[in-house]
C-alpha cells in the first residue's frame, strides 16, 4: 500500500497509477458534524435506533454470530500477532485466507482494522490488486513487528487503542470488502470471487464468540478498508450488539455525483453485488441504485444516532483523486485505460459537500488536513499529520482527534 506524497501534476499521478488501484480508499463512511461531547451510546442496543433483530437481506444469519465457533486462544502468545485461517474464507482467485489477530487479556476493548489494498473492476485496477493473502503473505507483513504499524502500534504512547485487542482483516477481494459476487467474470481478467462481505460475516461469527465481555468496538481501516468499515459496519453493529461499535474511516470519502460519477457507481454495485450487501442494508434510503454512496452514510447515520463516526482525509489525496477519475468521460479512460485524476479543487469540493450534507448528524466527524498524502492510520503519520481545529481552534494532531473519537467526543477538524 502506497502512502504517497506526490505533487499535483497529472502526469506524475499517472505514472503513479499502481499506487491509485493498489490502495483503493472508496466510498460511504463518515462525514462531517459539529462538537458533541454527550452523545454516549445507547446501553440497551449498540447505538442502534432500529428494532429488527437476526439480521437483514444482506445478511440474513447474523443472529448465529453468538453460535459460532470461537478462536482457540489458548495456543496464541499475548500481544503478538497470530494468523487465524478462516473456514470458507476465501480471496478472489479461490485460495483460502483468514485475519491476524494481536490479543490483550486484559482489555475490554477490540479493534477490527480493515486493509487496503486496490480495486478490480477492470484489467488495469485488477493487475494492481492483491489475489490472495495467506499465512506467507501474514509473515510478511507481521512476523518480527509485533507491534504493527499506526494505530496498530503497541509501542506508540499517542496511539490510543495501543492496549486494545486488535484484529487485521487482509485484503484480497478486490470490492473493498462490501462485495457478495462469487463467480463474476471480470472481461480481460477471468471468474472472480468478490466476497469481501461474505467473508466479514464468516469472521464476525468467530470474532463475536471469542471476545466475550466486550465494552466498546472499534472497525476501522484505511483505502478500500476504509470503505469496507462503512460498507461493513451495520452487519458488525448487529454482531456485537448491545456492545457499542465506532466506525473510523481513513481515505475513504463518500462523495455522490457528480464528485463521484453515476457509472462509476453503478460499475461497482452490478460487479461486486452491491444489491445484497451496501443497497441491500440501505434500501428506501438508497433510491438511486447508480448514486448510492453518500445516501447509504446518511442511512448509517439515521439508524445508528448514538455512536461515533469519523472520516480522515486531505484535500487533494493522490491516490483517490485518481480512481475516480476512471469515473471522467463517462467512465471512458485514456489511453491504456489511465484516468484522468479528479482535481484537487474538486476533490475538496467534494468532501466539504459531504461534510455539509451530514452536519446534521451530530455524532460524525471529520479530519480534513491540506495535502495529497493517501492514508493515515496505518503509519508515522499518525503521530505528525495536523489540521485546524474545531470551529476555528488551534491545530489538532490525528492522534488526539482519534483519542476524541474512542472516547465519545465527536469533532470536526479542517476547513
């Protein structure tokens, strides 16, 4: 995953295109709101305003979850990180996957973070996509870091969630998590298993079982993680109910048309499955099957009004403006199917229209620093990144604001 730090030329961006696809950052997460310092969640049913129990067309046997088989920890070292294969668990070239999972007995408190990682929807986006992720691929991102990296860094004294239980979610779908399309035949790439939703409920039934005694859950994730929090975060609300769950996306802005044009939206909801996953848990709230994104964040913030919700971001991420920019010309690319990126202006455009079109929803807050940097959990970053304050109040660093957020206080930080 590309944490880029380019400048805002076209043609740079475009020789960077590996970095746009490898490191997705999609859609429908957590906009903007004003300070609230009481919104405390609701004790009797995880935030939620809904009263339907067992589950929803997109996931029909949530009520099993507490059924499941739970991870046998027993053999699993404390704060080290173990991979767990996952039964049915599956990337989209069909090889088995599982999640990563870093233990602290003594905590109350479990983080689920989300990769990122790209995008297949074409043979561009695909061929900088990851196909599968197993144990070798677990090695190599964790044996010999404990601690991780970010916010999944036990070492960092400003990481908040440092003592947290904390699990990783691999990334190897390709539909940012959210898709339910086993068997979908990508023109120029071959059949694909577009099940990132599919599998988030198969770890969830192991997940929910295991970690007993819960106070507070965190999902989160950065890129197409990001996206795939917020696709993914009724599902998990539902899970671990009454336990209240926070939904913490990074470079993964909802923004609707035109910011992020209709066929481009309509591309990924007919092959990822959208209809059983994010339209699915939206229904009459998501009219426009083609112009959905910020319309599903508005029906999370609606059915869930008590839990925190945040969105980190800049004003001219390099790697985003460059996937919807495959949007442009009526999903049309250039030559050899390089997009032209969206600008900065307009990238900033859209993300103060999002913020403004869920202000009134007082529990999301926002993260808006300048730049074209593309992710921000998952490294230094966390400790340096800066923004203005909330109503015009000094600079606030990430950590802190995300410090804010784990704790109920819900504020905005940026223009």
């Amino acid at each position: 995953m590309m944490r880029g730090a380019w400048g805002p030329g076209v043609a740079r961006r475009s020789l960077a295109l590996g970095a746009a696809v490898i490191a997705l950052g999609a859609t429908i997460a957590c906009g903007g709101s004003s300070k609230n310092s009481n919104n405390a969640p609701a004790s009797n049913d995880g935030g939620t305003t809904s009263s339907s129990e067992g589950g929803s067309p997109a996931n029909p046997n949530v009520a099993a979850f507490e059924a499941g088989t739970p991870i046998d920890v027993s053999s699993i070292p404390a704060m080290n990180w173990t991979f767990v294969p996952i039964d049915g668990a599956i990337c989209r070239d069909g090889s088995a996957t599982g999640i990563g999972v870093n233990l602290n007995p003594q905590s109350t408190q479990l983080a689920i973070y989300l990769e990122g990682g790209g995008a297949c929807f074409n043979s561009v986006t695909c061929g900088a996509n990851p196909a599968k992720f197993g144990m070798s691929d677990f090695a190599g991102r964790f044996m010999g870091n404990s601690g991780g990296g970010g916010i999944l860094n036990r070492t960092d004294a400003a990481n908040p969630i440092k003592d947290w239980n904390l699990v990783y979610v691999p990334f190897c779908t390709g539909d940012v998590h959210a898709g339910n399309a086993p068997n979908t035949m990508v023109q120029g790439v071959g059949v694909q298993q577009f099940v990132g939703y599919v599998n988030m409920s198969l770890y969830l039934a192991r997940l929910v079982p295991t970690f007993k005694n819960l106070t507070k859950v965190l999902l989160t994730g950065v890129s197409a993680g990001g996206f795939g929090a917020a696709a993914n975060y009724p599902q998990t609300a539902r899970a671990f109910a009454p336990v209240p769950v926070y939904d913490l996306d990074d470079s993964g802005p909802p923004m609707e048309d035109p910011y992020v044009p209709k066929c481009l939206q309509q591309e990924w909801a007919q092959l990822w499955g959208f209809d059983k996953t994010i339209l699915a848990e939206c229904g009459s709230d998501c009219p426009d099957p083609t112009n959905y994104t910020l319309d599903a964040t508005l029906h999370t913030a609606k059915m869930y009004p008590n839990v925190p919700f945040g969105l980190v971001e800049d004003t001219d991420d390099s790697v985003i403006t460059l996937f919807y920019g495959f949007g442009g010309n009526n999903c049309m690319t250039g030559p050899l199917g390089f997009p032209t990126p969206v600008s900065g202006s307009t990238f900033t455009a859209g993300l103060l229209d999002e913020r403004m079109k869920l202000s009134a929803y007082k529990n999301f807050g926002s993260f808006i620093f300048q730049g074209t940097a593309h992710t921000s959990l998952g490294g230094t970053t966390l400790d340096t990144v800066t923004a203005g304050g909330d109503e015009g109040g000094p600079t606030v660093k990430l950590s802190d604001w995300v410090t804010q957020i784990v704790a109920n206080n819900v504020t905005n930080a940026g223009p």
